[in-house]
C-alpha cells in the first residue's frame, strides 16, 4: 500500500503542474492567492513535469517488477508518454496521461493484492 501511495502522490503531483502548465483557472488562481504565481510560468512548470512524470512510472516500475508483471508499467509508460506529447498537441491528452498513470497504477495495486492473497492460501 506505501508503494502505491508513493505512485499516487506523483501521479497527482504530475497531474497538477499540468494543469497549471495548462491555465486552469481555479489552479492559477489558488497559487496566485497564496503568493506562488512565479509557479504558473511553463519554463518552471514543464523541467517539474517531467521528473514527476519519471518519477511516476519509475515506482510503477519497480511495484509492477517486484510482482513479475509488467503490464501495469506499460499502460503507465504509455500514459505519460501521451501526457507529454499532449504538451504540445492537445490539452485533453495532458488529462488522458495522468489517468492512465492512475490506471496502471491501480492495476498494479490490485495484482498485488490478488498474488498476496494466493501466497497465504
């Protein structure tokens, strides 16, 4: 479960600066309140995407080896591959991105779930 909120907390922090890198407004006014609107510029926002996005599928990685399925870190890989190309095609792939993060991750959550069940019959 600590793996999975790790891979959660990443995913939704990824999420968030696209969001900001996107102009939504209720994000830029939220950071513009609190005195951190040097964070809505892209040239800050786009070098944390990245990593985040990283960050994301490298836990996914690591959760998804550790059972010997992949499947869930290629549906992840695949999200925040589309979440960067949708930087530059189409917003609604920054969403799609992310949700597949979510997706691969919750995957992996419940193979875990179901392998660990098996091993304490």
């Amino acid at each position: 479960m600590r793996e999975f909120a790790k891979q959660l907390a990443s995913t939704v922090a990824a999420a968030f600066a696209a969001a900001c890198c996107l102009g939504v407004t209720a994000i830029v006014s939220g950071l513009t309140a609190i005195g951190a609107g040097f964070l809505i510029k892209d040239a800050i926002l786009i070098p944390l995407y990245v990593p985040l996005l990283a960050l994301s599928v490298w836990l996914l990685h690591r959760s998804a080896g550790a059972h010997d399925n992949l499947v869930a870190f290629w549906i992840g890989a695949v999200g925040a591959a589309i979440a960067l190309i949708g930087l530059r095609i189409d917003s609604l792939l920054v969403y799609a991105g992310p949700l597949m993060l979510v997706t691969g991750s919750v995957t992996d959550l419940v193979r875990a779930r179901r392998r660990s069940a098996h091993q304490g019959d």
